[in-house]
C-alpha cells in the first residue's frame, strides 16, 4: 500500500537490536544476511538513529553500499535532548547521521522521543524550522516524531505541528488498554489528526515473543503452527492507517520467521481478532500492582520517588520474568526522569492517602527496592 507516496509492504526492520558478537560489537556479517534476506522478500524500510550506537554506521556497510539507493527506505531520528546544549549541537546530529549512513538522504526523518519535557528543547532549538528547510533542500522526503506519552500530550503536540507528515507509536496488543502506555488512544489521536502511523514495539521489546504461560497457551490453542511473536505483529499489522510495524530483529531466525508470514501479510480475521483479545484479557488479569500512572503519589511524595515508574518496571518483571528488560525500564522512567529509586522511601505514606486505587504503597516500594537492589 501507498503512504505519503511511498510504496511500502507492512514490515519494517529495527535496527536497534542488531545482533552482537561475543565483544558486544554488531555482527556485521550476520546483518548483511538479515538485509538481504529482507530485500529479497520485497520488504524495504529500515529504520534506525543516531542514538542508536553502531546502527547507522552498520546500515551503511550492510545496506547503503551494497544497494542502489532507490531500492529502499532509511529512517533516522534527532534526539535534541540528549546532551544538546544548542541548536548547533542539535543540528550536527543530522549531520552525523548523513555521514555515518552516507545515504546522502533520509526518506523518513523523526523527532526522537517528543513527549514531556524531551519536547520543550526541539521547540527550543526550532527543530521543527530546521527539517522543513531540510526538506526542502531534498535532504529528507518526510518529516515525523516518535512518541512515547500520553493522548493529550499527542494532541497538543499535532495540533501545534500540523507539519507533521506521520508519527511513530508504541503499539502492541499487551500495551493496548494499558493505562501505563496507552496504546489504543495515542492511536486514536493520530487517526484523528489524519496522520500515518508506524508502528514501534510490536512484540514489546520481544516480550511478546515469550509471554507467560497462560497468554501462550491461548495462543497455541487457536493455532500451533505459527509463533507467538507473529500474532504480535499482526495485530499492529492489521490496524488501518498504519505505514510499516517495525521489528527489532536480533538474528537471521527472528528474520526468518517475520518474512515468513508476512511476505503475504493478511490481516487478522474476526476469529484471530478474538483470540488477540482473549490473550490480552488473561495477560491483564495477571495480579500486579494496579497503578494507573496517575502520578498523584508523586506531587506528595517528600523523596520524589519515581513511584508509577517503578511500580510499572516491577509489573514488567512480575509479567515476563526479563530482568534485563526491566532494569532498563526501571533506569528509563525513574533514573533518568530524575526520580529517587524505590529504596529512599521514609514510609511517611503521604502517598497512600492520595492514590485512588487505594495501593499500599510503600509497602510495594519495598518490593521494588529488593527486586532492583535499591
């Protein structure tokens, strides 16, 4: 199907999760297979950024140099936020990108991470001035962001940017209804501000690929030939104005299986829609802490504990049993948003006598705290 002139088929590749060799540096080799696979089978967009350590330098050897150019697409993203201090430390991050991927141009360029305080230094840095008059020079044919908050943060920002050609969304059946995430409304601002979505996180950082027990054997039970990471996929697939569903495939396997099913991409029928929705409902019913990420806790809470974010990095590890998955989690909603860990609370339970889910708070601080080591 066409978007925004692009003839694009339904499967993105990721490369955030490039496979490593055993000195953690990308297996060059291994990604050439992936990329020739993917070309192989009529899939065309790659995305990647320049936060994204080695990945653009690996694109280029893998893809750029050894593909005309016309016979696929690159994304990259700018992420003013990350030790930018002004405009010209923001700009050279589009240079860079040029030069470490040398495709002399990017089909998609984002914005990386709009979303609470991460928007105000694009704004600052009038970013958004910038890619236009990039735009026009032909050095990218569409400008979008990535996005990861809330539906009326969404709102505020494509209302203010009408410019905006697509936005980039965290979208999984597991994350759907998730009141941590909000899957199902970010997607629906987009549609309603009419933009095209790509689709990031469709097996939640591969979560999904292994769901507890009892999501699996929902599953297995409608169908045992193919695998669970597929049902993911094509649950984002399936949704309507969705450019490309991006997977961050980490071996030739993982890209084996993908093309595999969606080489002819089918959307989910009425009978898999239900079974989709019977998985999610038993993945919701799976006791965990049930924060709503209201952050009231928060605005009373004399430690600045980042309470909602800990409690959703907890129920990650209580859901998948990922420890690394959930450290990561864990250092990017409370450490790096600039809250104290778990284990600096005083138990004054200011907290408790706020949260309408009545949540024994600190008592399930403490949890977190031994689960994470502080």
């Amino acid at each position: 199907m066409a978007y925004l002139g692009e003839e694009i088929k339904k499967l993105g590749f990721g490369l955030m999760r490039l496979p490593r060799l055993n000195d953690e540096t990308i297996d060059l080799e291994q990604v050439k297979q992936m990329v020739d696979l993917f070309l192989s089978k009529g899939f065309t967009y790659f995305d990647t950024a320049w936060a994204y350590p080695g990945s653009e330098d690996a694109i280029r050897q893998a893809l750029v140099e050894r593909y005309p150019r016309e016979k696929f697409q690159l994304a990259t993203k700018n992420a003013a936020w990350i030790n930018c201090k002004t405009r010209e430390d923001a700009i050279a991050q589009f240079e860079t990108s040029l030069r470490q991927t040398g495709a002399g141009y990017f089909d998609f360029y984002l914005l990386h991470n709009l979303g609470e305080t991460r928007t105000e230094f694009f704004e600052r840095f009038k970013m958004w001035d910038f890619v236009a008059e990039k735009k026009r020079e032909g050095k990218i044919k569409h400008v979008g962001f990535s996005f990861h908050s809330t539906p009326a943060e969404l709102d505020e920002i494509l209302t203010a940017h009408p410019e905006a050609e697509f936005v980039q969304l965290q979208i999984n059946y597991a994350d759907w209804e998730n009141p941590a995430i909000q899957s199902r409304g970010c997607y629906e601002v987009a549609r309603k501000h009419g933009k095209p979505i790509v689709i990031m996180e469709p097996i939640k950082g591969g979560m999904l690929a292994n769901p507890p027990d009892e999501v699996a054997a929902v599953f297995k039970a409608a169908n045992s030939d193919v695998s669970l990471a597929s049902w993911a996929i094509r649950f984002a697939a399936s949704l309507d104005g969705v450019i490309t569903v991006l997977s961050g495939m980490s071996t030739l396997e993982q890209m084996q299986d993908n093309v595999a099913y969606m080489e002819n991409f089918k959307r989910l029928d009425k009978s898999e829609r239900a079974t989709v929705e019977e998985a999610r409902k038993v993945l919701a019913g799976i006791p965990i802490i049930p924060c709503t990420t209201c952050n009231y806790c928060a605005k009373v809470c004399p430690q600045n504990i980042g309470i909602s974010g800990s409690f959703t990095a907890h129920n990650v590890f209580t859901l998948y049993k990922n420890k690394s998955f959930a450290e990561n989690q864990y250092k990017w909603l409370v450490e790096m948003h600039g809250k104290q860990s778990a284990g600096k609370c005083v138990k004054c339970g200011a907290c408790v006598k706020v949260c309408p889910q009545h949540i024994k708070i600190p008592a399930e601080l403490v949890k977190v705290a031994a689960t994470f080591g502080r």
